[in-house]
C-alpha cells in the first residue's frame, strides 16, 4: 500500500491542521468506530445564511479537499444568498487520521462509509433534505447517496457525471472520435495534425495523448492546435513536458489539504477500477494509472449499480456536461439524464470536465437555480457565457504564457512532420 506524503507533507499539516480548524464555517462531528473503522472526527464546513435549501457540495478525486481549496466559492455562493455545507472525505486533509493520529487504513476508506459520512453531517446540522451537487468522483457520491438516503435528497446537480466503474473504453473511443477521427467537423483539422505528428516518430504516443487532452480541455482546439504546430517546429519541449506531467500531477503528489490521493486511492482502484484494461492506443487515459495501481488493492467490485438506482429518483436532476469533457464524456452524461426520470441535461459550451473547478460561476448558478426550482429556466449558452472563475481555470493561461516564451532549440529538434 502507498502512503505517498513525505516527511515534509507531514510537517505542513501538523503546521496547518489548526489553521483549517479555525476557519469560520469548519465544525467536526465524530464518526464512532465500527468493525471495520476506528472512530474518526470527521470535519465538515457550512457557510451562507441558511435562507435556501442546504446544498451540500462534493468535490472529485476521491482525494480532493474540500475546506481550503474552495473558500473562494463558498464565499461568493454565501454573497448569493446559498446555504453551502462541504464534507472533507475521509482519509483526506482534515479528516485524514482516526481520533488517535494516525492514518486512515483501507478498511476505513469505503464508499458507503463515504456515503453514510454525508448523512451524518446532515444530523449534526438539523437538515432534514438538502440539494446534493456532485461533480465527477462526487458525482458517483451524490448518486450513491441517493440510493441509500432517497428521502435526505431534494434535488442533485451532478456536473461531469460518472456512472459506473466501467466507463473506460466509452471515455477513450469519445475522445478518438473528437481528435483522432475528427468526427465533429471544427476538429476534423486538428484531429489530422495529431494523426501526423502520431505517425512522424518525433513523440511518444501516448505522451502525445495526455498533452492534447490537457491542453483541450483546458484551452480549446485553437490552443491544442498552437502547441502541435510550435512542436513540430522544435518549440514548445519544456511547456509539452510539463502539460504531459500534469496528467499524473494529482495522484503522484501530496498537497495537503488540498490534494490527497495517497491514502484514498485504494478507493480508486479496489471500488471504482481506475487502472481499467488499457487497450495501448491514443487517448486511453487508463494507461496512465497502470504503473500507480501495483500499490493498491485489485479492483473488487462496485459498492452500487447506479443504472438501476437512477429510474427511482423522484427528485429534480440537473445533469452538467462540458463541451470538451474528454474524462466523463458526452455519452456518459446523456445516458444518465435518460435513467433518471425528472432529469434535465445541460450542455457547457467552451468548457471541459468539472465546472465546479474550471467554470465556478456556471456551477453556483446551476446550484441556486435547482434550490430554487427554476432550473428547467437555464440557457447553456447563457451559462457557458459566464465569467470564468475556478481552481483550475488559469492552466489555459499558463500554457499561453509558456508557448510564449519558448524559442526554437534546432540541436534537439525533433524530425520535422508535415502539417497539414
């Protein structure tokens, strides 16, 4: 089993532990021990002026935080006039130990724990129903939650959703459809330089892959377009390194309280079978967790069927999907506003996986407006128009920024590929 912090990661949150304790909003409530867990005080953080429906948040990973890295959220959800309650998932940040200190083991790292977690804090809050917004592995989380405490649920918004633990080879047929068959006619020109480069020998496949799904999601066609074509003409080697780098960025390293994959990540692989079957094609994101899943447990079945859950959800169901979501595509998102019977799906435009962390405004807008029961009113392009705000939002501008400054480097230039 990986553990992945270092001793410097342990420091930082000895350091910072009270720090996010006494951030206003951040309560704890204790998770008593059971048979497979020792009782952990499981920390949680509600702000707004209570006025709306709660609408409790669950972030992705499994290994993201939920306490620092969205204050800024809260606070504009709060300035709207949203009741916003985030749980920190167990084995993660703040609620990373038991009550004695010490590191959550697998056994405690289950979903339906994970699951029973939100409906405790609910009970220490005094909230009866509540809006539950999931987005990507949250999303899975709303779902569960849903089957297990239909009656705790007023309505869901899951943005960029997950279904089942079996979605690999949708996910990477959709995103060879996009860029390597060119099927949508605005990429058919892109999708033909990728071919090119792909067959000129000048870049590993599949490190050329993970850098266009990057730089597409985040930055669009016109972007990913750009860094092909500085590629090929010997530029761009230290900003393709660091995009490539970026695909395993949030499971390689520990941030604390911020990203925690280390110890969650059993939930990755045994529950939800991240490593997959990679089939050793472009685009096959799976390829990459392959290497990281000899430190966890073996995939040993999904804790829900979703698919027969979803068709018993009384409740409204706001579906979000990103035009560029290349990670929980288009497919994915339109089967599950099909199951569920009171669902409605909205298409982001310009916009890639997780609005909760790239298009922050398109998401409290979603949030306010299904606590509010006027979402069937929403206009995606209205949405997609939006600002942008969100964690994840200037990776875009980075990679402008380091297209930019990079010069021609003709001593390690790579064999010129035509483009078309």
């Amino acid at each position: 089993m990986a553990t992945g912090h270092s001793p410097s990661s342990d420091d930082s949150r000895a350091r910072n532990l009270p720090k996010v304790l006494a951030m206003p909003g951040v309560r704890r409530v204790r998770r008593p021990a059971t048979d497979q867990a020792p009782a952990i005080d499981l920390t949680y953080v509600r702000s707004g002026s209570g006025s709306s429906v709660p609408i409790v948040v669950l972030p992705g990973g499994p290994g993201l935080a939920s306490v620092m890295p969205y204050q800024s959220m809260r606070q504009k959800a709060a300035g709207a006039g949203l009741d916003v309650v985030m749980i920190e998932h167990r084995g993660v940040g703040a609620s990373r130990t038991d009550t004695t200190g010490l590191d959550l083991g697998p056994q405690a790292l289950r979903i339906p724990a994970v699951v029973d977690d939100i409906a405790a804090v609910l009970d220490a809050e005094g909230i009866e129903q509540a809006v539950i917004y999931g987005s990507s592995y949250g999303s899975y989380l709303a779902q569960a939650f849903g089957r297990t405490h239909p009656h705790r649920v007023a309505a869901m918004v899951l943005d960029s959703a997950m279904l089942d633990a079996h979605g690999e080879e949708v996910e990477r047929e959709y995103a060879r459809d996009l860029l390597w068959r060119g099927q949508r006619p605005e990429l058919a020109g892109l999708a033909r330089k990728i071919r090119v480069l792909a067959g000129s020998g000048a870049v590993d496949v599949d490190e050329l892959g993970q850098a266009v799904r990057i730089t597409f999601e985040f930055g669009g066609p016109g972007l990913t377009e750009r860094l092909l074509d500085q590629f090929v003409r010997g530029r761009a080697r230290r900003t393709w390194r660091q995009i490539a780098a970026l695909a395993q960025h949030d499971t390689e390293r520990v941030a604390p309280f911020v990203m925690e994959f280390d110890l969650v990540g059993v939930i990755a692989y045994r529950d939800l079978n991240y490593a997959g079957t990679p089939d050793g094609k472009i685009f096959d994101r799976s390829t990459g967790f392959t290497e990281l899943a000899q430190r966890y447990p073996d995939f040993a079945g999904e804790p829900y069927d979703l698919r027969a859950a979803l068709p018993q959800f009384d409740w409204p169901v706001l579906v979000l999907s990103g035009d560029r979501d290349l990670r929980t595509p288009r497919p994915v998102a339109a089967e599950v506003a099909e199951l569920a019977p009171e669902a409605q799906l909205v298409a982001l435009p310009n916009t890639g996986h997780s609005a909760l962390d790239t298009h922050m405004l398109a998401a409290l807008e979603a949030m306010g407006a299904v606590a509010a029961g006027t979402h069937q009113d929403l206009d995606s392009q209205q949405l997609g128009a939006l600002p942008r705000r969100g964690m994840s939002r200037h990776v875009a501008t980075l990679i402008k920024a380091a297209l930019g400054t990079e010069r021609l480097t003709p001593r390690r230039r790579p064999p010129r590929a035509p483009v078309p």
